[in-house]
C-alpha cells in the first residue's frame, strides 16, 4: 500500500520545465530509457517505435498531429497523454526490484498497489500512462482518493485529474 499524505502544490498551467523535470528525473531514476521529440518528429517522422507519449501542456496542435496521435493509438500505441489547460497531478511510481545493473534486470512487477492519497482535492479521473490503463479512484469522505494500480513493471506514472 502506498499512502501519500502530502502532495505537492499543483503546477500552473504552462510550467513547461516543471512537468519536464518532474518526468525526466522520474524516469532516470528508474534506468528507463526515453526520448525528448520536437514538432517536428511529431509531425513526420514514425511513432511506432515508442511504447508511449507524454505531452505535456500542450496548449494547441494541428489536426494532422491530432490525426497521427489516433493513428499511433489505434496501431499499438499504449497511450497518450496531453495535458494542457487541466489542474492534474503526476505520481510517479518507480519500481526498484531485480539486478541494479543498466538498464535494471529481472524486475520483480509489482501487482495491484493499493494507493491513497490526499491533499489534492477532488479527483474525477485517474488513468496510467505507461500501460494505458483507466483507473477507478473512491473518494473517501476524510477527503483522501485511493484507486489500485493493477501492474508497475520498472516505471509507471499516475494521471490524477
């Protein structure tokens, strides 16, 4: 069970570096690889290669992009994120099991944490980002939200909106 007393102020809206670092320290942490792309890869060049897309405070995008997000979607992709204009918190769940070596082996999954937590107001959505999974958070009447991560391989991160 993980149970989080204290979360963070919210960001506001347009904190580019904020969620960046915030995400990018995440999964360093957690050895796992990842890639920074710009407008230009996303608008061109093949996204099939990467299990999933975080984009944060995406404010606007062109309808093509919109277009090549759903196709990456519907072709395997596990999700897609895009957060922007929306009061939401990152959890980062980051599994440190297995052979500390680099990258981490033999990761020991972790199944269906139990995770509460308060501070943040209401909760009317919770989702992951890595597997794609919609989770069911229960708000409890002290204030505190809990929902059950089904599955944290090396590294998952929580959308609370």
């Amino acid at each position: 069970m993980i149970d989080i007393e204290r979360v963070p102020q919210r960001s506001e809206v347009g904190n580019l570096e904020a969620e960046f670092s915030g995400v990018a320290e995440g999964l360093m942490r957690a050895l796992t690889p990842f890639d920074v792309i710009d407008d230009t890869t996303l608008e061109r060049e093949p996204l099939g290669r990467y299990a999933a897309l975080f984009l944060p405070n995406v404010a606007a995008m062109s309808d093509e992009v919109a277009a090549r997000l759903r196709d990456y979607v519907r072709r395997g992709g596990s999700s897609v994120a895009v957060l922007a204009g929306r009061q939401a918190e990152l959890l980062h769940l980051v599994n440190f099991t297995g052979e500390m070596t680099r990258p981490i082996r033999k990761i020991l999954p972790i199944s269906n944490a139990q995770v509460t937590v308060s501070g943040i107001g209401p909760v009317k959505k919770v989702q992951t980002l890595v597997r794609g999974e919609q989770l069911h958070p229960v708000a409890r009447a002290d204030g505190r939200v809990e929902f059950v991560v089904p599955r944290v391989d090396e590294y998952e991160v929580v959308v609370l909106e």
